[in-house]
C-alpha cells in the first residue's frame, strides 16, 4: 500500500517526534509507474518516536573482568569477551529463495597466541558473551581478529578482519566498542562488539631463582661488581626447523649458547618445544666492569649438526 522512511539519527537527544508522515510508493525503474504511483494518494501515518536506554537490554560481561586486584603488577595476559555481532555478510546463499544465512565463529591471535569461539549456526545477529585470556608483554602488540563462516566438508570461509592495537587500552580500565569488519577485498563486513582489558595473573609469573632476588650485604655493595648471573627463563614462539613429513606444522629442539668476553655456557635441550621453559641459571666472571656485551645464540639440537634459529645480544 506504501511506504515510509524515518531518520531517527535526528533523535539522538532523546525528546519525542510525534507527527504525520505521507505514505509514498515503492521505487521503480520505470518512468511511467513512478508518475502513476505519484499521482496516487497512499494515506498518511501517525507515528510517535523516542530514543530510550533500557538497562534490561544491556549485555553484561564476565565477572572475570572484576576479578583482578593487583593493580599494582604489570600486566601480563589480557582479558578478552566476545560479545556480539551485526549485519554480517549472507555466506551460504537460499537454493529455493532470496536471502541465506552464515555459521561465525571468531579467531582471536596475539603475538602467535590464539583461542576460538563457539559457532553460531545460521545467525546474522549472534550473540557469544565468551570469555577468553591471552599472554602479552607489551601495548605495542596487536590484538588480530578473524570472523569465519563454518564449512563442515571444505575449508571455512572468511566474512571478516580487524585488529586492534593494544596502545589503545589505557591502564586497567575496559575498552568496549563495536568495531567494523572488513572482507579480504577491504569492503564492509559488518559489526562486532568485543570487550578488552589488561589484567595481571601472578601464577603467570616465574619465580626466579632466589639468588636473583636476595639482597647483597653493604659490603659487597660497596665493591665492584665481578659476576654476572644469568637466569635463562623461556623462548616463545620459536621458528619451527623439524617439518612434519606427513602433515603441516613441525617443531624444534631448542638449546641456547651465552657467550660472555670469551667465557661460553650452554643450555639443556628442551626436545620438540618452540616454547620452551628452561630455568636455568649461570655465572660468567667478569672482570672489565660492566664494559661487555652477552651474545645468546639459539641453534635447534640435531645429531648431524645444529641449525642456528636466531641470536640476541644484550647488556
């Protein structure tokens, strides 16, 4: 019968819009229909409009974002909630009628560290509220994110990407907002509400040893120092050298060679691990002060030769 359209953008200061609006005519193409339909007297509609704040609508987070009280600690893992998403792309087209559907899920992936959500079959609205946990070391990370649609019997497809860099987040305080999708060809994909927060988990520290944190006598403050402690903690992320013959992916066998002015200590091997924990520590004399350099080279253990995956050097 007819058709009308409203701007309730123009709303957004809450007060009341009650009037009468004209019906009008689908669109055409056509010249001559669209000059017939204007001609036509469709009526009129009275309509009453007000922008409103239901708190019952409010979608509310995990109680693991509160549970953190060491406000004082650097942080070290982030929380992440998956809340929602809207207007996603129709992935799996209707064989017998317009329209179709999609099955999300999402990828989160920070600094080769991913966790996956649930999927949500045939729903272009879905709501997650889940709650994952991710390491990181520091805001200069960047916090990837990937929504697929679920094939059972082929590859999944993407519907859409964004990132959001953890400079972004300020102190412990929650960043929640809904951010744009965009597909592989950098069209819009949609919408996704997620919350952020750094936080600090003290069972994710390790403790170094206690020769690390003891005090020195103000005796020996007061002399030059002429040992040097190192404590080899873990590697994370470590590039893979030993491919899988039959499949992707493979491993390592990761040992670390220090090399102090001349004064060389070598690691245990941690077999098949890129990320490994070694906890172990050793002292180098040293006596030209604090005028020297610590080369750590890490090589992947192999029988016919070692394979070099990569060197720091520090202090």
């Amino acid at each position: 019968m007819g058709q009308l359209t409203i701007d309730v953008k123009s709303l957004e200061d809450r007060r009341v819009d009650r009037r009468w609006h004209v019906l009008q005519p689908k669109p055409t193409l056509s010249k001559k229909k669209k000059e017939d339909d204007e001609a036509k007297k469709l009526g009129k509609l009275e309509l009453a409009v007000r922008w409103k704040h239901n708190p019952e609508r409010v979608i509310q987070l995990p109680e693991a974002f509160h549970q953190d009280d060491l406000l004082d600690q650097q942080p070290n893992y982030l929380q992440i909630c998956l809340v929602r998403a809207r207007k996603l792309k129709i992935m799996d087209k209707s064989r017998l009628a317009s329209g179709g559907s999609s099955d999300p899920l999402v990828h989160f992936s920070l600094d080769g560290e991913s966790v996956t959500s649930t999927t949500k079959k045939k729903n272009l609205r879905p709501v997650w509220v889940e709650y994952f946990e991710l390491p990181i070391e520091d805001e200069q990370q960047t916090l990837s994110l990937k929504m697929e649609d679920y094939e059972q019997f082929s590859s999944n497809q993407v519907m859409g990407l964004c990132k959001v860099e953890m400079s972004m987040l300020k102190g412990r305080e929650t960043f929640r907002k809904w951010l744009e999708l965009l597909d592989e060809d950098n069209k819009e994909a949609g919408w996704v509400e997620i919350a952020l927060r750094w936080a600090h988990d003290a069972k994710r520290v390790l403790e170094l040893p206690e020769e690390f944190t003891e005090p020195e006598t103000e005796e020996n403050l007061s002399k030059e120092a002429n040992e040097l402690l190192v404590c080899l903690l873990r590697g994370k992320n470590l590039p893979v050298m030993d491919k899988n013959l039959l499949s992707s992916g493979g491993s390592s066998d990761p040992c670390a060679f220090l090399n102090l002015d001349g004064e060389k200590r070598k690691s245990r091997v941690i077999k098949k691990n890129i990320n490994p924990q070694w906890m172990q520590t050793f002292r180098f004399p040293c006596d030209d002060g604090l005028n020297v350099t610590l080369q750590c080279d890490i090589e992947d253990y192999d029988l016919k030769g070692n394979d070099f995956m990569g060197a720091i050097s520090a202090f």
